[in-house]
C-alpha cells in the first residue's frame, strides 16, 4: 500500500502525512509542483525526526507517476479520495481495499482534478455529518483512509 498526494500545498500537512508514512512503513509519493520546497522547515518539523524512516518518492508529473510506479497498471490500482463524494463512491470503512492499492489525495484547496479522478473506478469517502464542514484536514484524512485500507486488507494482522 501507498500513499500518493497530488500536488500538495500545505507543508505541515505534507510533513504529518509523511510521519503517518514512518509509523506505517507506507512509502509516500509526492507529485509535483510542490507547494513548497521539501527542506521547507515546517516540513521537516511536523515530520520531526523521522523523516529518514519515511520512504519517499517525489515525481515531476502524473504521467511520470504512472509510468514509473506502475499505478494503475501493474504495481498496484488507483483509490482516489474526495470531500465531494458521489453516487459512486464508497464509504471508507466499506470498500474492499487491497494490499497493493495507492491510495491519492488531491491538494488541500481544490481536490483531485476530473482529468486524474478519470483514471480509476475506485473512489471512497470519508463520512461526515451534513452540513458542518466541507471537508476533513488532509492529513487528517490521510490517517483515516490509510488505517481503514490497512486494516481492510489484513495488513495490521503481526503489528504490536
């Protein structure tokens, strides 16, 4: 399982997800732009110390992305994630996830463009009650979406 945020743009979010990535031994990839450059020192300090347990991947483009990691294609499929849900969308703690899945967030602004959502099927949503908020923190959400899809996959089974 993966972690891949498109185009993220706040670094604290970025350096919390990436110690998510640490506790989880989840590889993280980041694809550019960046909305900050990675030695961003409140990157580095909402990852703490650490970000050398934090395997990181950071990609130039989505095609790229694709191409080098085989998302989608054969390393593993693409679960994207979105505040706005829709009819075809499932609710996380509902969807069959698969130890192979990359899970994707889009950036913290404005979501995962139509022209990346129309690489995949699989869409999940994190529930929440109507009318409060429009959406969950990214690394918030991040935690949410990668604990589910862990545990749904059987993934936790040996952890202390």
């Amino acid at each position: 399982m993966q972690i891949v945020l498109y185009e993220p743009e706040i670094p604290p979010n970025t350096g919390n997800v990436a110690r998510l990535c640490a506790a989880t031994g989840v590889t993280l990839n980041l694809i550019e732009p960046l909305g900050f450059k990675l030695e961003d020192r409140y990157l580095k300090r909402a990852g703490l110390d650490y970000w050398p347990n934090v395997h990181l991947k950071v990609w130039p483009n989505w095609q790229t992305f694709l191409q080098g990691s085989g998302a989608g294609d054969t390393a593993g499929r693409l679960v994207f994630t979105s505040a706005k849900g829709s009819e075809t969308s499932a609710m996380v703690h509902h969807f069959a996830f698969e130890p192979d899945d990359f899970l994707v967030f889009g950036p913290e602004t404005r979501g995962l463009p139509q022209d990346i959502l129309d690489f995949s099927p699989h869409r999940v949503r994190i529930p929440m009650l109507a009318g409060r908020v429009r959406s969950i923190n990214l690394s918030t959400s991040a935690g949410i979406v990668l604990y589910a899809a862990l545990a749904r996959a059987g993934l936790m089974e040996s952890w202390a």
